[in-house]
C-alpha cells in the first residue's frame, strides 16, 4: 500500500476499545467467541468453481463498525476488490484484475488481518497480565 495501512489504524482501534474495557470483558468474551464473522468455507476445484462476483470476507473485530470488508465486483468484464473499513466508509477498490487474482486477493488480506487481530490480542492480553498483578490478588482477598 502507498501511505498507511489502514488495517494498523484498525487494529489500533481494536486495541483501544479492547484495553479500555478490560473490566468489562468477561461477559462480552463469550458473545464475541459465538459472534465472529463466518465465511463460507472454500470450495475445491474439482466440484465447482467459486462464483467471483460478491465473493467476500470479513476481517475479525468486537463491533461491526470497525471490521474490514473485501468484496469482488464485476465491472465490464474486469474484477475489482473493494475494500471497507466500518458499515459506512468509502471502498478503497484495486483493480483491475484478474478472476483468480481477486479471490486470492480478499483471501490474503482477511488471512493477514486475522493474524494481526490475533497477534495484537496475545499481545494486549500479555500485557493487561503483566499490568494488573495486584487486581488479581486484590480480588481474592
């Protein structure tokens, strides 16, 4: 990408709600394990080709207002990726491109923002560990 990554300041988002609502993310916890976005799983080769146009993924994230959406479109026999961040953002769309080359395209990029979500989650959970050693044990007692 030529300035910045928009998913580093997504991610840096997250980390913010994530961080700031550490006391109360216990109950939210279990609503976001059941809640994630599902993405159908892919379909091998020899049964059918996937359908390109409105191919699509969603990155991880805890609200749908920050969540990043890649969707393929077909604009006058050339595929394009539109990129959202939020229900209501502007598309950042690359293209043209070839059929294959925008699947693979929405794969790589919910594939790399789901291992940031999840690096920077280890992280920010290490981190709150090693922070609040005395509110654990002020729990307890």
């Amino acid at each position: 990408m030529a300035q910045s990554d928009p998913t580093d300041s997504a991610l840096a988002a997250i980390a913010s709600i994530l961080d700031n609502s550490e006391t109360s993310r216990e109950p939210e916890k279990a609503a976001l394990t059941g809640s994630r976005p599902v993405s159908p799983p892919p379909i091998p080769a020899a049964h059918s080709p996937i359908e390109a146009h409105g191919y699509s993924k969603v990155g991880p994230g805890p609200m749908a207002a920050i969540r990043f959406k890649w969707t393929v479109r077909l604009d006058n026999g050339d595929y394009y990726v539109d990129e959202t961040f939020g229900d209501n953002s502007n598309p950042l769309v690359t293209g043209p491109l070839e059929r294959d080359a925008a699947i693979q395209l929405v794969d790589d990029r919910e594939s790399e923002a789901r291992r940031r979500f999840e690096q920077l989650k280890s992280e920010m959970t290490g981190r709150s560990a090693h922070a609040n050693p005395v509110r654990k044990d002020s729990a307890e007692a």
